[in-house]
C-alpha cells in the first residue's frame, strides 16, 4: 500500500512539473519578456487562417534529377538580389534589379547602372557585404522588383517595392512615377507587372500592412490585403481589379493576351484574369502548385514558368489551419529567419514549374538541396536558356534547356 501511494505522488509530482512547464512556456509566449521572437517588433501582428489546397491536389511530380543543380552560376558577387531579369526589344541584356535600389545592364562585357527608382540615393545605397544588409534603407534606396519592356517604345516598366508603378525610357536614368495609390490607399509593397499591347499595366501590391523589407511578417501573418491593380495607360487612372488576395506576386500576359496569369503566393496557387472573350473581367483557378509561387512569365511559345521558393509542407499546412497555434510558434524565442526557413520545410530548395496556355503541368526542375540554385524568384527562357533570379542570391543561374 505503501508503494503505491509512493508511486502516485510522483506521478501527480511529475504531471505537476509538466503542468508548471507549459504553463510558464504560455506565459512567457504570451509576455515575450526578452523580445527575441519574431514578431516582437511588431505589436499590432495577428494571424490569420488560409484555405490551403487538399494534399489530394497538390501536384506530386518531382524532379528526381535535380537537374536545377546543372545551371551556371553567372555573375557571381557582381548582383545582390537580382529578383526579375528582363531583356530589350533587341534583345540586349539581361537587365535587372538589385538591392541597393539599381536597375542594371550587362552589355555583354560588364555590368553598367541603367536606371534607379528613388531621387533620394547617397551613401547608404552604396554596396553592402550581404544582401540582407540594404533592408533597413530600402524605403529610401528603392527596391525595384518587378521589370518589363515596351516593345514599341522601348520604355522599361519598374514595380519597386516602395516607390510604386514607375517608368523609365531607353536611356535609363531615374524612373518617372506612374502610381502610388488606388482607391486612396497608398501601395505599400508592389511587386510586379506586365502590360498589354495597348500599354495598359497589370500589377500587384503584395500587402497594404506591411512593406517589402517585412515580407516575412506577411508569409507569417498570412494576412489577405493584397490587391490585382491595372493602371489604365490612357488616363493614367489606376483601379483595383481583385482585392483580398493572400500575398498575390507575379503577372504574366498569355501570347494571344486574351488572359493573363497571376500568382497568389499565400495560398500556392495561379489564378486567371480574363480581358478578353465573353468572361472578360473575371478570375478564375488556372492551377494549383507544388508549392508557393514567386513570379510568372510567358515564353515564346506561350507556356508559363512559374518560380516556386518553397514546396508545401506539412508544417506550413498545419499553421495555415490553426493560426492561433502558428501565433504561438511565432512568439517563442527563435529568430524570424529560422520560423522561416522551418516554414519552408527547413532548408533552401528551388523549383520552376512550366504549365500550357490550358494549365497543363508540363515540366518541373529543382535542386532540393539548394547546392546550386538555393532560391528561385523568376525564371525567364530566351534562346533555350532559363535565366533564374532570386532576391536571396547573389547571383543568376543559367540552366540549359535541351
């Protein structure tokens, strides 16, 4: 009799030390006495939930090569976070934007400045060891994200992260402002464009709560103020075309521009906007990805590369569906840096998906160990050749296609 109650006082003594345990872990969660979560600077943060797709939808096609890791590392050090890479009407280039604010130009020898977003540039726009050390000045410096080429008129269209919709004519030099506003609310993170024929810009502000250099805290809040915008050419109006959105990203027009497509990053998916036909000014699903989409673009023959920064995963799933225990997770003592790369399945792993015109999954490459190309912003094909950057290299990858 003796032992037995001995035996149960340590287990009501053990289960009590447990209770203690988590109950000082809640408080500490709830308190966040040292400020070292991430999200301790941001005291207005909330989660939210996220309809993610059924894992029985998600595509399971992988590249079992990793045939990503046969691409060329070009440039090497001489572009810090080149996101989109773009080429002329002539076919000069690749063009492309970097961290400290500059839109730059490979003229076939060396890299030459082209363009910049911000009147405001000085000394601390100047080059830093790392890339993430030009955050805390992106908001002066610009960060020009998004770029693409008039055709007819040569004029380069820039979505910079903070200066908004801006254009630049073939001599480069500073940017001109197109927008900065729809509906009376300020754009607070675009993030890309593409344009009909008519000169008509298509383009996304990622969020209206925060801006670029906090893309983490809109990945974690899963927060839906993004908006689809189109900035009408000939009355330099702009409108909202779809609101709510989940951190929506790249634009990208169809060949025949009767649609074009656009990425809803929070959610994995790609949406259609139709501008022409009998369904003109509706939305619909294009298709559900691997994974969450960066940028879109169209090739010659009109299929779509899509750049996936991270496979979906079960974490990532589990979060979405219970935000309050994600807001938990957030507040414990652990760098916003390493949530995110947990967030994302816990390392570097790049994919680029292609699909038709009619959705259709044509083609997936990866490097699943990031030993190559560890992150993926956009992947543009000219000439046989995937040009692929990413506002987390220091670098473009080539990949030969065959």
């Amino acid at each position: 009799m003796g032992r037995a109650t001995e035996n149960g006082g340590s287990s009501i003594s053990f289960a009590t030390v447990i209770a203690g345990f988590f109950f000082l872990l809640a408080l500490y969660c709830a308190i966040d006495p040292f400020k070292h979560s991430a999200i301790a600077n941001f005291p207005d943060f909330e989660t939210y939930y996220v309809e993610l797709p059924s894992w029985s939808q998600i595509p399971t096609e992988r590249d079992t090569e990793n045939l990503l890791q046969k691409s060329t590392i070009m440039f090497k050090d001489q572009v810090q976070g080149p996101e989109s890479v773009a080429f002329d009407s002539l076919g000069r280039g690749p063009y492309t934007g970097v961290a400290d604010g500059r839109v730059l130009f490979w003229n076939g020898e060396s890299w030459t400045d082209f363009a910049y977003t911000s009147p405001n540039r000085s000394e601390i726009c100047d080059p830093k060891p790392s890339i993430f050390g030009y955050a805390k000045n992106e908001h002066i410096c610009g960060r020009p994200l998004g770029l693409r080429f008039d055709k007819k008129t040569g004029d380069l269209y820039i979505a910079d992260a903070y200066f908004g919709l801006m254009k630049v004519g073939p001599e480069g030099g500073l940017a001109t402002s197109l927008s900065t506003e729809a509906e009376g609310v300020p754009f607070k993170f675009i993030n890309d464009l593409d344009l009909d024929d008519e000169g008509n810009v298509y383009f996304t502000d990622s969020s209206t709560k925060y801006e670029r250099r906090n893309f983490i805290q809109v990945v974690f809040s899963a927060e839906n103020t993004g908006r689809l915008l189109k900035y009408n050419a000939a009355t330099g109006e702009t409108t909202v075309l779809v609101r709510d959105l989940h951190f929506p990203n790249g634009v990208s027009l169809s060949k025949d521009g009767s649609f074009f497509l656009f990425c809803e990053g929070g959610k994995g998916r790609l949406r259609k906007y139709w501008l022409k036909g009998e369904k003109a000014g509706t939305n619909e699903l294009f298709a559900i990805l691997p994974g969450f989409p960066d940028n879109v673009r169209t090739n010659d023959k009109g299929d779509f590369w899509v750049a996936v920064h991270s496979r979906h995963s079960t974490l990532a799933h589990l979060e979405a569906e219970y935000p309050k225990l994600r807001k938990i997770l957030l507040k414990l003592p652990i760098s916003a840096k390493i949530q995110f790369l947990l967030h994302v399945g816990g390392r570097p792993h790049a994919v680029a998906v292609k699909y038709s015109p009619e959705g259709k999954l044509l083609q997936i490459l990866e490097d699943t160990q990031g030993k190559v190309v560890k992150a993926v912003s956009e992947v543009e094909e000219k000439d046989g050749k995937l040009w692929i950057g990413s506002v987390l290299m220091s670098f473009i990858a080539v990949y030969e296609l065959h």
